[in-house]
C-alpha cells in the first residue's frame, strides 16, 4: 500500500490517474458580469492642447512692478484710513 499500489489514493497520485478513491474534480460553473458597452461618440474632434502664451522677461518686469504699485496703493489708502478713524 504505496506508491506503486493501483488501488490507493497514493498510488493514484504517483500514476496519475483517477478512480474511486481519487474522483476529479468537479467543474465550477464560472458567472461573470456582461460588459457595459459605452456608445461610441459620432464624429469625435482629437483633443489639442491651445497654444501657450509666451511670456518675456520685460513683460514680467512690467507685471511686477504694477503689481507692486498696486500693493503699494493698497498700503497708502488703508493707512490713511486708520488715519481718518483716529482723528
């Protein structure tokens, strides 16, 4: 009763095959859901990114320096505001 034995599930193993002490396996039935098909878009443009803005080194001086001038203002105008409730 071992590996050469016909008859034991040892032996069945080792040769291969099957019987009543070793039976297949059973067959699993396998249930997957459908695929949701998407409908396809008619006439569809391909997407291109928009030219980008170039800027320069002299436009972005001149941002900054109005934005300062901005801020600047801000400053002045708040200031004399506090001012104003002060006095």
């Amino acid at each position: 009763m071992g590996k050469g034995d016909k008859k034991t599930k040892r032996g069945k193993i080792n040769r291969g095959s099957y019987g009543v002490l070793r039976p297949r396996g059973k067959k699993v039935a396998v249930v997957t859901k459908p695929k949701k098909v998407k409908p396809k878009k008619a006439a569809a443009k391909p997407a291109t990114k928009p030219a980008a803005k170039k800027t320069t080194k002299a436009a972005t001086k001149t941002t900054t320096k109005a934005a300062s001038k901005t801020a600047k203002a801000t400053e002045d105008t708040k200031d004399a505001i506090v001012d104003e409730t002060k006095g």
